[in-house]
C-alpha cells in the first residue's frame, strides 16, 4: 500500500525510536503510578489525562518513527501530516497529558528559568511559525532533508517552539495562567493568521518547488534518513519518487498545502473550544456569590 511493501520494517517501523518512545512512556507510568508518592502534593492522575498523554507520544512516534514519516520522504503531502501530528498534535496532548503537580515540581527545578521569556504568548506564535515556515522554503527544506544532523537539530528547535507556543495558550500551572480566555482565543486566530501565508504560497505554486520530491537523485539522497546504508539502489529500483506518487508532484504540493491548514484549522478550533469553556467556568465561578447565613430567627428555630 502506497509502496510500503518494499521497504523493510526497519525503514517503516524504526524499531530504536520506537524503544525510546516506550521507555519514556513506561517513564511516565512509574512517575505518576508507584513513584509518585517521592514528589510533594502528588495526586492521583486521571484516566484522561493518561489517554491523552499516551496520545501524544502515538502521535509524535507516527511523526517520526512510523510509516507516516517513510512516506513523507515520498510524497510531499504526507510530509505536511507529519508536521501536524508532530507540532500542531502531539505537543498540546503531551502537555495536557502530565499532571499539574509534575509541571509544578518541573518549573521548581527548571535551570531555564530566564529563558521563560519566550513563552510570551506573542513572540512564542512569531517564533515558532516563523521557523515553520523558513523551514518550507524550497532551498531551505531541501537543504535540511539532505543534511541528516541538520535535521535533527531542526526538528528538535521546531518542538521546542511548538512547544512554547503551545504552553502560552494551554499553560497548565493554574497559579501562572495569567492570561484571559478571551486573550488566548486571541492568541489561537494569530497562529492560524501567521500559519496561511506559508500553505497559500504551496498550495497556490504553479510548479514543484522541492527537488526533494521532484528530483530522483535529490530523492534518493534524502531517503537516507529512512533507509539504512547506500540508497543508490533505490534509483534502479523505483526510478524515483514518481514511482510510489499516486498524484503528479504539483498536485500532491497543492494537497500537502490544503492538509496542513486544515490540520491547523481543525486543531486550533478545537482549542478555541477547549479555552472558551474553561474561560466560561472559570468567569461562572467567579460571578457566584457568597453564601450567606442564614438568619438568626431561622437558626433558632432549628
């Protein structure tokens, strides 16, 4: 199916990044299971929240270990479904997901604490889709896709932004949730603003703009991220990534493009939810008035 049938498990299932991802979630398990009690205010931690957790760590493993991230080395439309489950989806699950008391005892003992500037709601949108979006220029991408460790630093720079922005709209340390719900929904429509020039300039592209997916050598080289050792065999093998595109490469452009957005538009209304409904019970309990005694003749009566 979509060519996955002649690449080895290896290259499809990425069996070290899988092993990691699962020690880090069997980390997560012992720290809010059987371990908990050595962190001060623990609390038990929700099925949930568990689930959601859990979900993060699928989705970010999906992004860069699983079938999805060898198919984004062939086609350019699930490239873009990597990037989204990685930044726009995995990063809110994963905060979300650890408990408030773990965040707290993090912040604690967090030795980065002057660099807590860049989780300033506005300049964490500018930095992170600003990188998003350097990173999609053409020369830029096919630079990046051809240089393995660039690559990694990049990706690794990419979460972390996602990850700042992600925490100025979330930020689950309710002492420090400073911001209004109606600032933060502010917030989600300027990252959905600073997101569209990016997806208008693929979408609207008259040509292919990346060699990685247009140029069978360029491809071949690229696609050393994924499979291990020479991949000169993959030109006499397939020709190139034509080989494995069920659409011609300005077509399948255009729907990368298209899926980023609406990946982005998808995820950040549901958040536009998830913020106007704490913001709603948030301002309820607030407005609720104090309960009064009840009067003398009536205490005496009883």
């Amino acid at each position: 199916m979509l060519g996955l049938e002649y690449f080895s498990f290896e290259a499809k299932w990425s069996p070290v990044f899988l092993a990691f991802m699962l020690l880090v979630t069997a980390g997560y398990f012992l720290l809010t299971g059987p371990l908990s009690s050595r962190f001060q205010s623990s609390e038990p931690v929700s099925a949930g929240r568990k689930v959601l957790f859990v979900s993060g760590m699928l989705a970010m493993y999906m992004a860069h270990g699983g079938p999805i991230d060898l198919l984004g080395h062939t086609m350019f439309s699930f490239h873009m479904v990597s990037m989204a489950l990685s930044y726009l989806m995995a990063t809110p699950l994963l905060i979300l997901g650890t408990p408030v008391w773990m965040w707290r005892t993090i912040e604690r003992k967090n030795p980065f604490k002057k660099l807590g500037f860049l989780t300033r709601p506005i300049l964490a949108s500018v930095v992170f889709n600003g990188l998003f979006s350097f990173y999609h220029i053409p020369v830029i991408h096919d630079f990046v896709m051809l240089n393995f460790t660039v690559h990694r630093i990049y990706y690794v720079i990419l979460f972390i932004s996602s990850f700042t922005m992600w925490w100025a709209i979330i930020q689950p340390i309710p002492e420090k949730d400073k911001s209004s719900g109606l600032l933060k929904m502010g917030y989600i429509f300027l990252n959905m603003v600073l997101l569209t020039p990016a997806c208008a300039l693929i979408i609207f592209a008259p040509e292919p703009l990346y060699a990685t997916y247009s140029d069978p050598n360029t491809w071949a080289k690229a696609m050393g991220y994924c499979v291990p050792g020479d991949t000169s065999f993959l030109l006499e093998q397939f020709g190139g990534p034509a080989f494995f595109g069920y659409l011609a490469p300005e077509i399948d452009q255009r729907v990368g493009g298209i899926t980023m957005k609406f990946f982005q538009e998808i995820i950040f209304a549901s958040m536009l939810a998830y913020v106007f409904f704490h913001w709603y019970k948030r301002e309820n309990k607030e407005d609720d008035p104090m309960p009064t005694e009840p009067p003398a003749s009536k205490l005496n009566q009883a």
